[in-house]
C-alpha cells in the first residue's frame, strides 16, 4: 500500500509516517500543505491519501478542496480525511461524490493504533470508514427528519454501524446478535428510507449518505 500523508502538523505528520512505516506500509511522500501534497499525488500515484481537514495558509477547508481534487485527478484513489473534531458540513461535502474509498476520522483516533489501522485498511479495500463520533452527532441532528423517524432503536444502531463501514458479520459481533438478525434489520432500514431492492445504487451507500445530506440541508 502506497501512501501520502498531507498535514501541516509537523510532530503528527513524521509520527503518522513513523507508524505506518513500522507496519510495513509504504509512506511514499510527506507535504506540509495543499499544493505540496498535489504534486506529491502527481508524482506518486499513491494508493491512499491521508489528509487533514485544515492547512494552510487560512486553515479552514483546504484539506477537503484537495481531498476532491485529488479524487478528480486520480479516480478511485482512497483518502483518509482526519479532523480535530467533528466537522459536519466537511463530511457531507467530501462523501457527496460518493462514499466508496473514503473516510472520516477524528485525529484523536490516530493513538488508537488498531481502530485508526483497522480504518485505513478498510478505505483502502474501496469500504468507508467514518468516526463513531461523527455518526453519533450527525444522528443526534437528525430527529426531524421523518425517515428516519421511521427507524427503531436498533435499527439506528444498525445504520450508525452500517455508516462506520461495518460489515453485517461486525455488526452483529458488536451488537451481539446473529447475521440473520443484523440482515432483518438491514432490509426493514432499506424498506423505511424508500430504498427499493431494484434500486441501482449501492442501497448501504444511500442509507448512509440520506441522512448526511439531509442535516447538511438543516445545519
């Protein structure tokens, strides 16, 4: 795995380097900023984009223009966005294209070696990956919306884990129920949110990215 990593951070940007490299993943090339980081992509042709949410020069939303860039450049790139908190606007924005080889993650998740590893590997095999943190709080906004207000408990608990970018098989191994169970809920969610089993998108996808937009339209 071919890797770039793109954070002004200094300290956060050598050691992200250092324990990737240590896993035996192939950081190909370090930037400190937007325009470094492009041509890095340019030059590389990297298999995952590590990239931070705010760089210079104004820190506010460089990271995710050149996150889309960098898609545009290199269709199917994977790109690992990390932020210092949640940052809903952000999310939407990045996965309006699709959530296929993407994730979002808080940088606080970087210490956890396994989870931040676990997530890397996942965005890199074409899953999605996006903090726990960020579902809860993009769920906790989302209580107006009648759709959703269809589901039940579990079956947000389904979905939240569904937008994490588990599996039905990790999914019941954190709930504690069976694949069939998991599979029921699934159905009922697709069947709650008017996603049809003809419909010709990826209907994990959609769930996911329904609500998304839905509270980037409220905020």
């Amino acid at each position: 795995m071919r890797i770039v990593i793109a954070e002004d951070d200094a300290l956060l940007r050598e050691g992200l380097a250092l324990l990737l490299r240590a896993e035996g993943l192939d950081v190909v090339a370090t930037a400190a900023a937007p325009a470094e980081f492009l041509t890095a992509l340019d030059d590389h042709r990297p298999d995952v984009a590590i990239v931070d949410v705010r760089m210079p020069p104004t820190h506010t939303d460089e990271g995710i223009v050149a996150a889309v860039e960098a898609r545009r450049r290199q269709p199917g790139l994977a790109v690992l966005v990390l932020s210092a908190y949640v940052e809903q606007s952000f999310a939407t924005e990045l996965l309006a294209g699709g959530a296929a080889r993407l994730g979002y993650l808080l940088k606080e998740r970087v210490g956890r070696v396994e989870e931040f590893l676990g997530a890397l590997h996942r965005v890199a095999g074409g899953g999605t990956a996006i903090d726990p943190e960020v579902v809860a709080q993009l769920f906790a906004r989302t209580r107006l919306d009648e759709r959703l207000d269809r589901l039940s408990p579990r079956e947000r608990e389904v979905l939240a884990l569904m937008a994490e970018g588990l599996g039905n098989t990790a999914i019941g191994a954190r709930l504690v129920v069976t694949d069939g169970a998991v599979h029921k809920h699934i159905r009922s969610i697709f069947a709650k949110l008017d996603l049809p089993p003809d419909d010709s998108a990826d209907r994990r996808v959609t769930a996911v990215l329904r609500y998304l937009d839905d509270v980037r339209l409220r905020a």
